[in-house]
C-alpha cells in the first residue's frame, strides 16, 4: 500500500526526531560522563591533598598523652 505524501513526510521527520533526539542524548550522556571523570579525578588529588596535609598537621602537632591516664 502506497502512503500518500503527507504521512511519508511526516514519517520521515518523526524519522529524523528520533535521530535528533538519539543524538541529543548521546551528546549529554557523553557531558555527564565527563562531568563525573572530572569530579572523580578532583576527589581523588582532594584525598591526596588531605592525607598529606594531616601528615604534616601530626609532624607539627603531635598528639599528647591523654591528660586523664594514670601514668
């Protein structure tokens, strides 16, 4: 059965919505996964960041005996 022009166009461009759309979400699934590399690799030099500076933070500040034992 042949369609008439009108629905084979709109066939077409509900064709090239999906195509668009499909595009559309790649596009923004690609964003967000970026998005949380970047945020993974800034946790993980935050990390770093913070062992190092407690480490110095005990150099500088060691911790005292507990001021409520018996020796």
């Amino acid at each position: 059965m042949e369609y008439p022009k009108v629905k084979q166009d709109n066939k077409f461009m509900e064709i090239v919505r999906g195509i668009r759309f499909k595009k559309y979400l790649e596009e923004e699934a690609e964003k967000e996964r970026n998005q949380l590399a970047e945020s993974y690799k800034q946790s993980k030099r935050n990390k770093k960041e913070r062992t190092t500076s407690e480490k110095l933070q005990e150099e500088l500040e060691p911790l005292s005996q507990c001021p409520m034992s018996d020796d």
